[in-house]
C-alpha cells in the first residue's frame, strides 16, 4: 500500500506545518491573524462550521439503512461513520487555535455558562464525536476480533465470533439510531451560536439551523460518497452502482430543500426593505458577490448533475461534483462571517441630513502606520498564518481516514456478510 | 443598587475629552478606545452634515451601555462576562478564553481584544520604553475576580467597566470627571432620588438600538434644540 504510505506522509506534514503556525500565532498572539475587532470571527470559525457540517454524513447514511432499510447502502456504513468521526474531530480541532487563551480552555468546563450556544455546542459535538468512535469501534470489533487484535478488544475474548458479530449487528444499529438526532443537533446548535444573534441581521433567522441541517445532509453525504468511491476505486464501482445512486439521490435532494431555504430566507431580508436589510443584500450581491455566486452556483450545478441519469452513473460526474460541492459550501461558511461583519450593528439614522445610515465607527484594536484606528468596514483576507492553522482539520480528517483504510477492513468487498 | 449614566447630548461639544481620560485612566493599549465619540453622518469627526446648506453637527459618545439584557454576557461560555450587584457588566480578565463570541454578539461595538501583548502593542506604536500610564493597580471584586489591571494579558477582550477601580470605592468613573460640558451624570437608578432617576422621570431619553430589547442603562438626553 504505497499510495496509503504518502497520503499518510501528506497528512502528517499538514498537521505539522499548522501546528508550526499555531505555535507562532500562540507566540505573537492573534494580531498575526487578519481579524480585528470589527471583524471579530474569520477563516477558523468558516472553516469551523464547514467540518461541522461534513461531519452528518456518517450517521445520515448508517441510519437510512436502518431506518428505511436501504441494504445497498449497507456496506458503506463503516465509511460512513468513519468520516464522521473524522470530521467531528477536524472540527473540534479548528475551534481550538480560534481561542485567544486556550490555556484557559478548561474554564469552559469548570464555569459553565449553560446559556451560551457555545456550551451547548461543545456538548453536543463532544457526544458527537463520543458516538461516532463507538460506531466505528463496534463495526470493527468482528474483524478485529478475527485478526486478534487486543487494543480495546480484550472483552471479546470471552465471547465466540458469532456472539460478537451479533452484538456488533445490534449495537450498530442501536448507535446509528441514538447518533441520528445527535447529528441533526450538531447542526442545529451550531447554527444556533449565529442565529441567536439579533445584534447580527445576516444571521439572525429562524431559517438557519433547519438550512445547516440541510447543508449538512448535502455535504457530509458527499464527503461518504467521496471517501466510498475512493476506497472501491473505478473497477469496482459497477458493483456498488446502486448505493452510489443512493447517495446521490440524497444529496440533490437535500440541496432541494437548501435552496428552498435560501430563497425564502432572501426574500425575507429584502421585501420589507429595511436599511438594514438592504445593506446586508448590498454587500452580497456587491462587493462578495462573487463568493456569493460561488456559494450558489457550485451547488446548483451539483444538484443538477446528480439528479440526471447519465451523472449518476458516472464516477467522474459524481467525484466532480462531490468537488464543487464542497467549494460551494466552504463558500457558503465564509460567506456567514463576510456580510455579517461587515454590516456594523450600531447604525443610526440621520433624518435632518437624509441619512439613513451611518454606521458608528469600530476601533480596530491596532495602531499601524498609515492606517485608521476606527472603521465602518474592514476588508479581511486570512493571512498566510491563518491559513496555515487552517490545515490542521484538513491533515487530522486524511490522517485517520487514511490510517483507518490501512489497518482495518472498510472496504465492502472483502467482508464477511 | 443599579448604576447607569446619563449623557445630556444638548451639552456635548465633541471634544473627546471623555475619550481620552477613560483611554489614559484604563491604560488602553495603542488601538483600543472603550469610549469613542463620533459626528453622526459625518465621514470624520466635526465636519457638519445635511442637504441643501442646511447643516448640523451633533456628537455622540458611545462605550459599553450596561446592558441590562447583555447579549456579550448571554453568549459567554465561561461566565468571564458577569454583572456585578451594582448592575455593571464586567469581565474576569483571568477567566476570559478569548473566544470573542461577545464581540460578534454586542451591538454597539464596544468590545475590544487584546490582538497581542498590550506591551508589545505599545512599543510596536513607538511609546517610550516602559512609559506606563492608567490607574496602577489591579482591581479585583469582592469574590476576587480581576477586572481592572494596567496591562491586560493577550488574547482576552475588555471594555467600559465604569471605571470599577474608582466606582467600587464611591469615585465617579473618569469620564464624567474629564468632561468640561458636564456632559455625564452618573448615579444609581434605583435611587428615585439619584440625579440620573429623576432625569430619566421627568426628561425625554433616548437609548441605543431600543428595537434590540438589551435595555441599556446609558440614557442619552437628547439634543433638543428648541426651533418652536
Ligand atoms: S453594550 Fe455590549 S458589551 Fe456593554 S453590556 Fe451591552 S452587549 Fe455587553
Ligand atoms: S471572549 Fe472572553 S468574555 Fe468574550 S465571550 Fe469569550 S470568554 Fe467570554
């Protein structure tokens, strides 16, 4: 397995180079980012909710096979649930270099503030994470018991392999189902954090979490159908036609309902035609609309291709558009912070002068030659640090994908069912 | 006890005053302003605004406004952000994880982070070496929590504390004393007795971003200017 050994090699220097650059933004503090203070939460925070997000598909795919009992899509439910836990752990990695004082993290833990959507974040996603291990773990235990691994096995010795391959049929189901709100929570409640925020009108909507939800469903699918369609390779893939079709299926399907969202969500910040609505739908139609195209377009394309015969049924049709996808809702995190920060909450209305308004200046936190202490505005591009510490869920998700393919069996084709 | 203040903008000059005695006494890194004052419309401060030769010019000073319904308070996850008994919203700067969660929450802007060492900050911005300015000591309250401290530690946010190093001991907050206009009255409202109750009885005031439900305890007085 050569090809794993490079990956791995990949993986590890990812991991290595974001931790180098954390280690000097921990040094310089986060003046070595590009956020400021009227420009509060940036790339890690995007990138944050975009983890989140790919993290459904693990437990969206092993519960339709239960709930609906879909059995083509049965021998992906170890993928699946194996790119949950990935992910979920991506995401709670990227949280981390966001803190300013992460050596003060535990504070969370020690004092919590039960009214904050952060905390409720952090429990959810820790059950999440909690879950998605167990069901990796018990779909493993028959193989590993075979191979006679000991590592966290030693209880099945006592038991034949009959018994652990039903009480591993049992509990995956039993996880799949548990798992299944919790990955809705995860969504929902992080969308929370933004949503409840009437100081910020882009995100202050009850619309939100049922669309990250939405987002959710289409892209941690994807991400199932991706890592799956790797793992069978092109030579297999007639073989499991039917449970990529699936898969799919759900993805377009959702992304239905997301678009759904997004226009009723639209016309809800602009037909009133409040000021402040209306500079919101100006900074996203103006100066980002090309990231807002991106956010759009991408996944419509996707949509579109996946709901066709002839893409369904093409690994490269269904790889590009896992892709664009992915752009496309990368685009769509980055695009929650833009408009929102970028709307000032304090504007005031000037009636004498026919200002409607005027955004109350914002002090940036930082004195710089030649550039103004107070702003209305601040254009945020990450910095090549931000960028770096960005790789780290990126190096943890192909670290343990990859780690995960070599050492144990999650490919369908090889197993005893 | 529920102390709040009110700023008679009929009064208000826009000189800044304010400003900078609240920047000098909390020993504001370069950058950092917890009080600003602004020209409402103006693309820079002092300069008029209006249509057709009519102009105007009236100012605005705005820092932390006490909310009584404070979202930064709301979305704290580690209950750094508390308001004390005598209403004021305050941050623990040895509790503070510098999510900045309170930033994106607060709806007027005041909320300020340490970017980086505030000692760096100032010798980066060209201070003097070791030139340190603000109250000097630290200020904790009665369960021990610091919330004033001439540096403040990298990586937490601070804002507006009412001066807690002065108010916990009866003093006024720095910039009701720096005002030359008298501008800022402050007070327990509470009190019915208390200048700020009885002008926030009897006088027409205004608060920011009413619309939003944080119930601010700064009331503005405002600018009447009577044309009948
Ligand atoms: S003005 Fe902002 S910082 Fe002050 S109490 Fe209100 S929400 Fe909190
Ligand atoms: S930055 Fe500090 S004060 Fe603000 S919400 Fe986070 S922990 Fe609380």
């Amino acid at each position: 397995m050569k090809k794993s050994n490079i990956l791995l090699g990949l993986a590890g220097s990812l991991i290595l180079i974001s931790l180098v650059a954390w280690g000097y933004q921990i040094y310089n503090g986060l003046i070595v980012t590009n956020m400021r203070n009227s420009f509060s939460w940036g790339l890690y925070i995007a990138t944050f909710a975009f983890f989140v997000g790919v993290a459904a598909g693990g437990l969206i795919v092993s519960s339709t096979v239960y709930l609906f009992n879909i059995e083509k899509l049965k021998p992906f439910t170890r993928i699946a649930s194996l790119s949950a836990f990935a992910s979920i752990l991506g995401a709670g990695a990227m949280i981390l270099p966001d803190m300013g004082r992460v050596d003060r993290i535990w504070n969370i833990f020690v004092y919590p503030n039960f009214r904050s959507p952060l905390v409720w974040d952090v429990i959810v996603i820790s059950a999440y994470l909690l879950i998605t291990f167990l069901s990796v773990y018990v779909q493993l235990l028959p193989d590993r018991k075979k191979e006679g691994s000991r590592f966290l096995n030693g209880w099945t010795k006592a038991h034949s392999q009959e018994e652990v391959e039903a009480f591993s049929k049992k509990w995956s189901k039993r996880i799949a189902l548990v798992g299944l709100p919790v990955a809705i929570l995860i969504h929902t409640v992080t969308a929370l954090i933004f949503a409840t925020q009437a100081s910020r009108g882009w995100w202050n909507t009850a619309v939100l979490p049922p669309d990250f939800v939405s987002v959710a469903v289409a892209s941690g699918t994807a991400l199932v159908l991706v890592i799956a369609l790797l793992a069978v390779g092109k030579e297999q893939f007639d073989q499991h036609k039917g449970a990529f079709q699936i898969m799919a299926l759900i993805v377009a399907g959702s992304l239905v309902v997301h678009f759904f969202f997004v226009s009723v969500d639209l016309i809800i910040h602009g037909w009133w035609g409040s000021t402040e609505a209306k500079e919101i739908l100006s900074l996203i139609f103006g100066h980002y609309r090309y990231l807002y195209a991106t956010e759009l377009l991408f996944p419509a394309f996707t949509m579109v291709l996946f709901f066709t015969e002839k893409g369904k049924r093409s690994y490269r049709v269904l790889m590009i558009g896992s892709v664009l996808l992915f752009i496309g809702v990368f685009a769509h995190r980055l695009m929650l912070m833009f408009p929102a920060f970028n709307a000032i909450p304090l504007s005031l209305s000037i009636p004498g002068a026919g200002i409607e308004s005027w955004a109350y200046p914002v002090a940036l936190g930082q004195l710089q030659e030649g550039m103004p202490v107070f702003v209305s505005s601040w254009a945020y591009t990450p910095t090549l640090v931000e960028y770096g510490v960005t790789l780290l869920p990126f190096g943890l998700v192909l670290f343990v994908v990859t780690a995960a393919l070599k050492m144990y069996n999650f490919l369908p084709q090889k197993r005893s069912m | 006890m529920r102390l709040g203040m009110v700023i008679d903008l009929d009064r208000c000059i826009g000189c800044r005053s304010c400003a900078v005695a609240c920047k000098s006494h909390n020993a504001q890194p370069p950058g950092t302003w917890w009080n600003r004052v602004f020209t409402p419309g103006a693309s820079f401060h002092q300069a008029a605004v209006g249509k057709d030769g009519d102009l105007q010019m009236e100012y605005l000073p705005v820092s932390c406004q006490m909310c009584d319904n404070p979202a930064c308070q709301k979305v704290c996850p580690s209950g750094a952000t508390y308001t004390d008994e005598r209403g004021v919203v305050l941050i623990d700067y040895e509790r503070c994880i510098g999510c900045r969660y309170c930033i994106a929450a607060c709806p007027y802007g005041v909320r300020q982070y340490n970017w980086e060492d505030s000692k760096k900050a100032k010798e980066r911005a060209g201070y003097e070496k070791g030139y340190e300015y603000g109250y000097p000591a630290d200020c904790r309250d009665k369960d021990g929590r610091l919330v004033y401290t001439p540096n403040r530690p990298v990586g937490v946010v601070e804002k507006c504390t009412f001066c807690a190093q002065y108010t916990s001991s009866g003093e006024q907050p720095a910039c009701v004393k720096g005002c030359p206009g008298k501008v800022r009255i402050f007070g327990d409202l509470d009190d019915p007795s208390s200048e700020v109750s009885k002008l926030v009885r009897k006088r027409q005031t205004v608060r920011l971003k009413e619309e939003l439900g944080t119930s601010p305890k700064v009331f503005y007085l405002a600018a009447t200017k009577p044309i009948r």
